[in-house]
C-alpha cells in the first residue's frame, strides 16, 4: 500500500471506529473510557506534540536558508508584498461568497432558541498599536517558547538578511544552518512516517467524544457551511490556478497530505511541517518561498475561517431576529479579513475572533453557544481550507516569480531542499528544489 492508501484507510478507520465507540458508550463505558481517554488520547497527544515540536525549529532554520536563498530585499520585497496581497485577496472573496451564501439560504430563520447555553465573554479588541508592537519580539528564546510565528518570523528574516551582508564572514554559520535544515526536514519525515497511527487516534477519539443528536437542529448551518467550503476549495483555488496557468488538479491531489493533516489536527500551525514538505517536495515551490509564505500564511491567512465567520455571523443574526444591512456587510468584510489575520492557527480559535466581528455589527456574542458543540468537524475542514490557500499563494507566487517546479511542468520538483537554500534565488538555481518521492 502507497503512504497516501495507509493514510486514508487510517483515517476512514478512526472514524468508522469513532462513530461505533459512541454509539456503544452507554454499553461499554469501561472499553470506552479505556480507549477514548486512554489510548487513543496518549497515542494522539503523543503524535500532535511531535508535530508541534517540528514547528518552530522547521520554520526558523528553513527560512534563515530562505532569505539567504533569496539573497537581496528588494526580492524578498516583492515576494512579500505578493504574499501579502493575496492572501488578503483571497481571504476577502472568501467571506464574501460565504456571507453571499448566507443571504441566498438564510440559515437559522425560524430556529427556536431554547435551552441553556454557555456563557461567551465577548473579546475585546487589543489596541491597534500594540498588535504592531507585538510582530517585533524582545526576547528570541520567549518567542519561540510561546510559538509566537510572527515573531520567529521577523528574527529569522533579520538573521538571515544579516547574514547574507556579512558575505563570505559568514559563511560557516549558513553552512550551518543548511546542515541543520538537513537534519530538521529528516525528522518531519520521521513525524510524518508516523501519521496513519497519529490521525488514527485522533480522529477515532474527535468521532467517539462527538454526539450526533446535535447536529440536528443546526443541519441547515453545517451543511450549508461545510458545502461552501468544499465549493470554494475546489472552484474557487482552481479558478486562481488557473488564472495563473496552473493545473489545479496536480494541485489538488499534491496538497492532500497536509490536507487530511489540517483536518485530522484542525490546527494550521501543527500542520506547518507537512504544508513545507508538501510545497517543496512535491509541487516544486522553492525553500526561499515555502518557508515564508507558508508560517507566514498559517499565521494570518484563513479563508475557511473568514466563510465560517461570514455564515456564523448571519446564522446568529437570522436566530436571533437581528436585520443586517449593506454597511454591516460591508463591517463583516472587513471584520472577519481582519479576525482571520488575528485567529491563532490552533483548534476554535476562529469561534474567539467571531466574537469581534459580532460585537461590531450588533449581534449578539451569546450566539456562538449554539455553534459550539458542533464546531470541530466544521474546524476540521476550515483548517483544511486555511492551510490549502496557503498553498495556492505559495505556487502562485512561486510561479510569478519563474522559480515553480513541478507544478509548473519545470521537470521534477527539487531533489535536494537544500538546493533551494545555496544561492540566491533565479528560476535557474531554484525552480528544482524538492524531490517528488514522498508517498
Ligand atoms: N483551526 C483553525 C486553524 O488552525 C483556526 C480556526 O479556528 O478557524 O487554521
């Protein structure tokens, strides 16, 4: 069996194992409580810390190679500035479509609220100021101990700059750090190898702890959510692939190990390490470009987050008999483009932000008690959502730039990521950076 067969088969496993598990709690509490907080939970923990402890070694040695790949600013300027744009870009037509959606179904009209719900403590904005300050860190060792990306992010592109202008004085420590990228991309691999009995236990143990009878009064908001986000990974990526000549169906199927990655962990940021591997070794975008716009874009791009908080937003409007007008669309936009920059890529975090957009617009907060219990699966496919525009931008950008690999039917991608790492970047040196062998 291929890598990728293993892989799904586990992962049908876990939730075919899941939803038996459940269904059989009553009956079996012993063997539940043995396998659901047992096993499954040690074996599933074990695999997210090992994935989580790739993240910030990965994304700080890689891009210290990456910007001296890249060699000058003025590059790394336009590829920022790139990267940038399309993310917002993309993440601004995803809450339009998604708020569209909503208008067009308008889920949540003539929903009877009843019960009790948790209580939400809306979250206030931090100063605009202060979100800046924060991108700068003060102490390196801090910031990669609290995971804070943009800040690891600014200290490896200051280092790396750095030492690209030291020139040949520092020549060792570059060397140093591509041995050292070597080394860390051995162990993603070694992480990655032992997927299927991660995502086993993951998913057996989200479908053994989830109760099905709450999805039946809000069926109309998840199907109508998860629909649009299937839509919009598959039409709207594959129409900006294309756009750029692109074939999105090479895409599709070489992104989809950190597509069952993000959703198996519903979290961006753990599944950083595989987007990487993805990216470079297998559609051919260089290690000068991954390893910028992929942290970069699990940090703060979320388009599957900013459609769950377009359709959120009017769900709760609908229920609790809120009108909305044009200029509130027009907030929620803006809102949710700006939420889904500020969402931390970890499980729910898009539910904590959905509380400004709501705040904004007069809705009330106590509403997202009733999207709630519902929201894993629905995390699930957003972060697969997340992390596959990260990928789009990381090809997209590749490809302006004339160093795409594969992707751009430029022979096989890269053997060597480390190639990607020795010169600066020219679609000569660059455009063969990865190795088409995983799975
Ligand atoms: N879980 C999402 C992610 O990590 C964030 C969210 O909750 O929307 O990408």
């Amino acid at each position: 069996m291929s890598f990728t067969q293993r892989i799904l088969l586990s992962m049908l496993a876990g939730i075919v194992v899941g939803i038996a598990l459940n269904a059989s709690a009553g009956a079996l509490p012993g063997v539940n409580a043995f396998l659901v907080d047992g096993l499954f939970y040690v074996v599933g923990g074990i695999f997210l810390a090992l994935l989580r402890l790739m993240v910030v070694p990965l994304v700080f040695v890689s891009l210290v190679c990456g910007v001296n790949a890249m060699g000058d600013l003025k590059t790394f300027g336009r590829v920022g500035a790139k990267t940038v744009g399309l993310f917002l870009a993309t993440t601004a037509v995803a809450v339009t479509v998604g708020l569209s959606m909503a208008l067009v179904v308008s889920p949540g009209a003539g929903f009877e609220l009843e019960g009790d719900f948790a209580e939400v403590v809306p979250r206030e904005m931090p100063p605009l100021a202060d979100t800046f300050i924060n991108i700068f860190p003060e102490n390196l060792f801090q910031a990669m101990a609290d995971g804070q990306m943009l800040q690891i992010i600014v200290f490896a592109l200051l280092f790396g700059f750095a030492a690209n202008l030291a020139g040949e004085r520092a020549g060792s420590v570059v060397r140093f750090f591509r041995d050292l990228n070597e080394v860390i991309l051995k162990m993603v691999m070694f992480v990655i190898e032992l997927a299927p009995i991660g995502l086993f236990a993951l998913l057996a143990r989200t479908f053994a702890s989830q109760g099905w009878e709450i999805f039946i009064p809000l069926a109309g908001y998840f199907l109508l959510l998860a629909g649009t986000l299937l839509a919009y990974l598959l039409v709207a990526y594959s129409l900006v692939l294309r756009a750029f000549g692109l074939n999105a169906l090479r895409f599709l199927a070489r992104m989809r190990a950190p597509m069952t990655f993000a959703f198996s962990t519903a979290s961006s940021a753990a599944t950083i390490p595989v987007t990487l591997n993805a990216l470079m070794r297998r559609l051919g975008v260089p290690n000068s470009i991954a390893s910028f716009t992929v942290p970069l874009g699990a940090t703060i791009n979320m388009d599957g987050t900013a459609i769950m908080q377009g359709i959120a937003t009017v769900f709760i409007a609908n229920v609790y008999g809120v009108d909305l007008v044009l200029a509130d669309f027009l907030v929620i936009i803006l809102l949710s483009t700006l939420a889904s920059i500020g969402t931390a890529a970890v499980p729910s975090a898009g539910l904590i932000t959905l509380t400004m957009v709501l705040t904004q617009v007069g809705v009330p907060v106590e509403g997202i008690a009733l999207i709630f219990g519902i929201d894993r699966l629905l995390d699930m496919m957003r972060t697969a959502v997340n992390v596959t525009g990260d990928g789009v931008t990381a090809c997209v950008v590749a490809h302006s730039e004339g160093v795409l690999g594969v992707l751009a039917g430029k022979g096989r991608a890269g053997t060597d990521p480390r190639g990607s790492g020795q010169r600066p970047m020219s679609p000569a040196s660059e455009s063969k950076s990865g190795s088409e062998s995983e799975s």
